[in-house]
C-alpha cells in the first residue's frame, strides 16, 4: 500500500495480512540498498498470525519516493513519522498506550535505524530484534569508493562478503532461490547514490555505545557466525552491552541472514515479536 510521508509517496507492506486494532504490532527496517521485499517470509508469517505487520521502504528505496536520507537519526525520525501515518490511518487512531508500541526488526543499517529509533522512542518500541548488527559499523575504504563512484564492484564486492561459503556454492532451504543472484537483483535495482548514502550512513553513526546503553526493552542479537560485513565479534558485543538481551548465533550463515538462514531466522524472530 501506499501512503503520504512527509509529502512523499511511500511503499508499507504488511505482508498481505489483515490489520485490526488489538493486535500486536512488528515492525520490519531493511538494510542498506535493500527494499522491503527482504522480510517477505517474517512479514507474511506474522501478518497470519495475528499481527498488524509493516515493512516499508525507505525514502529513495523500493517503491518509496524521495532522496535517501542521509544519517541513522534521520532514518529513526523519519521511521517514527512514517508509523504514525501508517498506524494512525490503517487502524483508526490507535495511537495510545500499549497499543502504539511495537516490535522493532532490522536488518544491517536497519538494526543501526531499530536501535536508535528503541533508545530515543522507548515508549513506542515493545521489544527490539538486531539482525547484522554491529556498532559502531565501519565500512572499508575500497567499498565506500566503489558506491559514491555507482561502480558495480561495490554491489560485487557487498554481495561476496554478505555470503558464507554455504551461501555461495548454494544449498537454500527454499527451493529454487538463489542467493548470491537474489542479493545482487536487489542491489542492482537501487537508484544511483542510494547505496553509498545507507553505508556513509553505516560509517558515520558513532552514537552507538551511547544508544546501547539505553535500550531497556527486551532484545535478540542475530548473528551470523561467517558475517564477513558486520563482525560477528561486534555483534557478540552489542549483546553484552544491552541490558535485557539474549543472543542466537547461525552456523552456515553470513551476513544474508534472511536469504541463508530463514527458518532459523523466523525461529528466532518468534521467540520476541
């Protein structure tokens, strides 16, 4: 569906279930390039399980008008006003107590996004899921230089590095899905400039310690255990550093958690949303 954001025409999907007032909220961020068909599996999952699901596009991503914006922060303010309009439109004004809040989901630059929306938002945010994650997140010179010039070894080189072994020579649980093919569709499909502004982004978000020392809701931390792009180290210490965590590690999954590993990753996800 689509919906006015900030004068801007943007993409929510939630995952073809119905919405209704009473039912809990979950809350998908896609990473950097990305869109939100990457929640496909989550999003339908939950949408017929009873929740009220939303999986936008960022500005200047998918189907989602605009310039992409250009810091986490932003990202995080921009989240909030785009929930109010998809919440307060689909569900008539739910916009009060335990029903305003939600499960936060993100992926990469979408766990950045969920950890800053859960530590400056806290009493819209019911509970926080960290897919990718590290922080601070730097990211390589070579890469960085690759996506400000639009050259394709940078969707190359994110691809290779996003991917265990497993993931490049293949295997999916879902038959028929290629990985490595899939990843690199949807980075392809993002407008010029989109991907070096998400991982400028990345790199330039240095609140990160401070955030997480903030979050007070319950958190899962899901880690990849061959994450070439977010150090599974760094994630190990997002996880001591959250107070109210619990962290599940992947074996035969990279930084493609949701294209590697997805059952595990829905196995996960239900144990917090």
């Amino acid at each position: 569906m689509y919906l006015e954001v900030n004068g801007r025409q943007t993409f929510f999907s939630h995952g073809n279930g119905k919405l209704a007032a009473g039912q809990p909220n979950v809350v998908f961020l896609h990473g950097a390039g990305m869109e939100h068909s990457l929640w496909v599996l989550p999003a339908r999952y939950f949408a017929r399980h009873h929740y009220n699901v939303c999986a936008l596009d960022f500005p200047g991503h998918g189907r989602s008008e605009g310039d992409a914006l250009q810091s986490i922060q932003a990202l995080a303010d921009w989240v909030a006003t785009a929930l109010d309009a998809f919440f307060d439109t689909q569900l008539a004004g739910q916009t009060e107590g335990a029903s305003k809040k939600s499960a936060i989901v993100g992926h990469s630059m979408g766990a950045l996004v969920a950890l800053d929306f859960a530590a400056r938002y806290p009493a819209r945010t019911r509970a926080l899921a960290l897919l990718g994650t590290a922080t601070p997140m730097p990211v390589t010179d070579s890469l960085l230089a690759a996506a400000k010039a639009n050259d394709h070894a940078a969707i190359d080189m994110a691809n290779a590095w996003s991917h265990s072994s497993f993931g490049q020579m293949g295997g999916n649980e879902n038959p028929g899905m290629s990985m490595t093919m899939s990843g690199q569709r949807l980075l392809e499909r993002a407008g010029a400039d989109v991907f070096y502004t998400d991982l400028n982004a990345c790199n330039n978000f240095v609140e990160g310690e401070e955030r997480l020392a903030e979050v007070a809701v319950e958190t899962l931390v899901l880690v990849g255990n061959q994450d070439r792009m977010t150090s599974p180290l760094s994630a190990l210490a997002v996880a001591e550093k959250i107070s109210n965590s619990r962290l599940v590690r992947l074996d035969s999954c990279g930084h493609a958690i949701l294209s590697e590993q997805p059952n595990a990753a829905l196995d996960a996800l239900k144990t917090i949303v």
